[in-house]
C-alpha cells in the first residue's frame, strides 16, 4: 500500500469526523456522553463491533 495514500485516507476520515459527515452510528459511554461514529471505522478497528454490526448481537 502506498503511505502516502494510506495517510490521506486517514486524513479524509478524520475531517469527516470532525465535520460529522456520513457518521451512521451514536455510541454511547458511561454517564451519558455520546459520540457519532462511522461503523466501518469502528468495525475495522475493533473485533467486538465488527461482531455487533456483522451478527447483529453484543458480546458481554
């Protein structure tokens, strides 16, 4: 993969973060705080909600 191309994406994602682009996910935390979210980063990154989101059930 080329780097460069591979930190551009990481930029794009970052600015449509900021700017609360195309996110489709609200996760909430302890007491209350909420973050949007966009699913295929979160699932990308994390095993648990690759689950959640691909067989539809929390794992506890």
């Amino acid at each position: 993969m080329d780097p460069f191309h591979a930190c551009s994406s990481l930029k794009q994602l970052k600015t449509m973060y900021d700017e609360g682009q195309l996110t489709d996910i609200i996760v909430e935390v302890d007491h209350g705080k909420t973050f949007s979210c966009h699913r295929n980063v979160l699932a990308a990154i994390s095993p648990y909600f690759r689950c959640v989101f691909i067989l539809g059930f929390h794992l506890y």
